[in-house]
C-alpha cells in the first residue's frame, strides 16, 4: 500500500526513492523539519578548513569524487572542528558501494555484518567510508535489515541516498555534511543550530531511536562530558525509561563503549552523569551497589578518574586494567572477606579468587579481555604486600612487572585514607634509594643473603653395576 506524500516531504526523492516506512516516520515526527532541501552553507560562511581534516581523509575524499562518486565527511569531525577542536577520526559518507570503494583502495577492506563498512588504512590510520543508508522497517521483500524483539537493529545494510542517509544519523550536531566538491556543509536537521546551543538533539522519535540503538543513551552521556553539551529533555525523558535496554547489547561492544567512555580524559564527568541517568549500574552491576553503601569507595572512584583524567591531558599512557580494578576493587574485597570467613586462606589469596570470581560476573556486561583482567587481578592480590617493609620479599615486591600499577592503586587508596600514609611515603622513598639505602630500609643490614641449600650427592648402588 503507498503512501501519500505532501510536496514538501516529496522533496526527499531528489536524489533517489524513499521507503514507504521512512515516509511515514517522517510525517508523524515533529522533530523533522517539513523543508526537506538541506541548508547549504557555503564555505565563506563556516569555520571547517582542510587544514583541520587529516591529509588521509582528504585523499579519499577527493578519489571518490574523481571517481564519479559524491563523497561528504560526517560526523564528529565536522562537529569538531565546529567547535573549534581538534578532531582524530574522520568518517566519511559516500554514494559509492562498499564493494566499490574496495576497488578504489587498494589499501581498503570492507568490515562488519550489522553495518558493512571500508576501511581505507593508511599504516595506522584508517579511515572509515560508509555507504549512504535508505530507511525501511524490513517489510521489503530481499532487504538487508533485521531487528530484534525490543527494536534494536541487528543488521541494516540498504543502501541509499544523502537524503534518506541523514535520518539514520543519531544526533542533530552529528548529521552535517562536509561536501569536498565546494567545500559547503549540508544540514538538514539544524546542527548546526543545536551546536551554536550547545544541545544534544536525537533525530526523530528519541523513544524509537533509542530502541533502534541503546548505545545511543551512552553516546548522549559521552557527547555531554565531552562537548560541555546539554542534553535534550526529550532525550532525557526518553533515558528514564530504557536503561534495561543496555542489556541486550553484546557485552564486546560495551567494552567498547567502556574505553570511549573513560580513556578520552573527561572520565570523571562522564561517571557522573552516567550515574545520574542510571546507566553505570548497567555496566558495572556490583559496583553500583557498592557505591550507594560506600561513601568511602565512591570518593575512591573519583580520585582514580580525576587522576585519570589529569594523565591524558599531561599525554601519559593508560591502560583499561587500572580503572576496571578501581570500580571492581569493593566487590572484590568483600568477595575475599567472604572467603576467609569460610576458608584458611591468605589476604593476597582470597582476593586473587575473589577477582577471578567477580571479573567472570563482569565479563556478562561487559567483555573484558584476559590481557587485562589478568593484570588486574595481579594488581589487587598486590595490595596486602606493601603492608610489609621488612624483609627481602617485601624488597622483592620492587621488581614485580606489575609493581607500578599496583603502587599507583595503593597511592590512591592512601589518598582516600584507606592505606597506611607513613606506608605510601615508604614506599615512595624507596623506590629513589640505591641498593646500600634499600637494605637499611628493608632492614637488612647484617642479614646474610639467602642461599640454596645444595642437594646432596645420589650415591650409586655399587651393586648396580654388577652384571
């Protein structure tokens, strides 16, 4: 059955045929604006310079437009560069295929099942190249696209016009199209509004767009801390009510979220508003409990991420491990209270097991993998070491592999006053010691190194050797 299209919704086939559904969505959603043309901004009247766009990105860009083909950078890097920053990724959209693009790279390869995608490499950089998308709920017959029981898309792979491509984005700010043939922004839906505002809007019903997407409700949160952006009440009102919506999402792409979420240096912001929509209870279950009975394990939290934080904007290295031990470290200690209570067992052994035991609850969330959740659990069973000062094991503890990270979470523990202060400055002081200031440290003065008893000799059997 069609569907009648009003002029100015027919505006929309201009550069190919919209689906029945897509029509329909259009209609019944306020939030799309009925003047279907996009606003072109010429390139005098906006600040995005190719000085801004990685020579990479350029260089696809221009050989899909010497190929025939329309090619528009979208997304976060003209958002960014909007803002006046400084963007790292540049996607690209294009009416090309993904096939297509392939045979115009030969550094390229397509990726995906639920989205096909190219990724155009240049050694580490990869350019991401996504083909425009039609709407279509898929009652077609032979359509690419699959959803699940709650709504979530599964697999969307129809292919369509710069038209139909711009209600698939998600957020108004991120649905503006850099065009490469003159150098103009195309806006169909006002981000370029939203972004003078400083508003995180979802394009079309946020109660559909949401279902299509839970990730969508971390992205609104990440966008926020990140941006210095407000979210939309109608966002918000929409959040409320689908953070069950989290647990559908395959827990690998949640570890996913998780690094974009804490590693892009506005971790402490970006916790706090998460808790405030009731979404980290759907990442780190246990944790969240433990945080509303804790007071002290939430300042915890919050210092590790301020410090994490203050180590990407100094441009220092971190590493997943640390911050999955922090929100992990109170249900682990009661885990290894526990423990003891039923078991002889060892401080450093009861919360290796306990660990082990809560990373594996963990992992039903969100997909940790074993290179980090082995040094994690290392870094935690570490903890009742630097208890000790004495002693040539408590000397030994200096020359672990993991001694730096698991001395950096005893720092933080100490700041928040759950270790020893006199300790942390012990074990700080002894770290710029030579080996004749250690030894009066450890005390060790006198103390004869330990030697390995010898074995002795295996006397033969004399009778052994008679035939």
């Amino acid at each position: 059955m069609s569907v009648f299209l009003p002029p100015d919704v027919r505006g929309l086939l201009l550069y190919g045929r919209i689906f029945n559904a897509q029509a329909e969505f259009l209609l019944k959603n306020k939030r799309v604006p009925k003047k279907a043309e996009p606003t072109i901004i010429p390139r005098p009247d906006h600040t995005v310079s190719r000085d801004e766009i990685s020579k990479n990105a350029l260089k696809v860009l221009y050989r899909l437009r010497k190929s025939g083909f329309q090619a528009f950078l979208v997304g976060g890097g003209v958002r960014d560069v909007l803002l006046g920053l400084h963007p790292k990724d540049f996607d690209i959209a294009t009416d090309a295929h993904p096939e297509e693009v392939r045979s115009l790279f030969a550094n390229g390869r397509l990726i995906g099942r639920r989205f096909r995608l190219a990724h155009v490499r240049f050694g580490r950089d990869v350019i991401e190249v996504a083909t425009f998308r039609a709407a279509t709920d898929g009652s077609e017959k032979d359509v690419d696209v699959s959803h699940d029981h709650e709504g979530r898309i599964l697999r969307d792979n129809v292919y369509g016009s710069i038209d139909e491509d711009v209600w698939r984005r998600d957020f108004t700010c991120n649905a503006l199209y850099y065009n490469i043939a003159d150098f103009s922004i195309w806006d169909y839906v006002g981000g370029l509004e939203d972004i003078k505002r400083r508003r995180l809007v979802l394009i079309g019903d946020p109660d559909k767009r949401l279902r299509e997407d839970p990730v969508r409700m971390l992205r609104a949160v990440r966008f926020a801390a990140k941006l210095d952006f407000t979210i939309d009440k109608s966002v918000e009102d929409s959040m409320h009510g689908h953070q069950d919506l989290l647990k559908n999402v395959p827990a690998a792409r949640l570890f996913d979220e998780f690094l974009k979420l804490f590693q892009a240096g506005f971790a402490h912001e970006t916790f706090t508003l998460l808790r405030n929509y009731g979404l980290f209870g759907q990442l780190f279950v246990q944790s969240d409990k433990a945080l509303e009975q804790n007071e002290k394990f939430l300042e915890f939290v919050q210092a590790a991420l301020v410090n994490t934080d203050r180590r990407v904007a100094a441009g220092k290295s971190i590493t997943p491990m640390f911050l999955i031990g922090v929100f992990l470290w109170e249900p682990v200690r009661r885990r290894a209270e526990e423990l003891r209570s039923s078991e002889k067992m060892s401080v450093a052994q009861s919360l290796n097991i306990a660990a082990y035991e809560i990373a594996g609850m963990q992992q039903s969330r969100i997909s940790i993998p074993k290179r980090f959740t082995a040094p994690m659990r290392e870094m935690l069973a570490m903890q009742p070491r630097f208890d000790v000062r004495t002693g040539r094991r408590a000397l030994k503890l200096l020359e672990h592999k993991r001694f730096r990270a698991a001395y950096d979470f005893m720092m933080l523990r100490a700041e928040c006053g759950d270790f020893d202060r006199d300790a942390a400055t012990f074990w700080t002081d002894v770290q710029k010691q030579d080996d004749v200031q250690r030894a009066t440290s450890f005390a060790l003065d006198g103390k004869p190194a330990s030697r390995r008893r010898k074995r002795p000799r295996r006397r033969r059997n004399p009778a052994a050797g008679k035939s």
